[in-house]
C-alpha cells in the first residue's frame, strides 16, 4: 500500500533513510545510512529512534484512499498541461 505524506510534514519525509527490521526469533534491528556511513544498531534506544519516526510517519500520511485521490489529482495536472514535457501518461 502507498501511503502519500502530505507536503506539510515534509521535515519528516526527508529525514534520513531508515529501516527497522522485526524478527520472531531475534531482536529488532534499525538500520540507516547517509552519505557517509552505514549504520546497524540493536541498542533500545536505536530501535525506538525508529519505531518513533514510522509512527510519526503513519499519523501523518493520508489513509489509503486520500492517497489515491491525491495520485489522481497529480497525475491528470500533468495530463492538462499540454506545454509539460514530463512523462507521457496513459
């Protein structure tokens, strides 16, 4: 399911890549990367760090259906703008 996170709450879409990786038999991991470095930490405080930021995530995206209307609206302005050289939508 793609979820759409509105503009307004962009300071949390551009935040650095992020994944937390959940195990039956094993303890979480959080992993994330920059520029720089790439980082896998187990500590509590990592995988909290994360599960926090997807939390955030999830309050603040549109639900599923939002989401849809929100792709429709971008996709048929760029249908309507004859002058647009973007990608050529069906």
């Amino acid at each position: 399911m793609l979820r759409i996170v509105p503009a307004e709450a962009k300071e949390l879409a551009v935040h650095t890549k992020c994944t937390l990786y959940e195990f039956e038999k094993a303890a979480p991991l959080a992993y994330t990367e920059t520029g720089v470095a790439k980082v896998f930490a187990q500590s509590d405080a990592a995988v909290e760090q994360s599960r926090r930021l997807f939390r955030r995530l999830q309050e603040a995206a549109l639900d599923a259906e939002q989401s849809k209307r929100k792709l429709m609206e971008y996709v048929s302005a760029l249908r309507k703008d004859a002058h647009d050289l973007g990608p050529d939508l069906a």
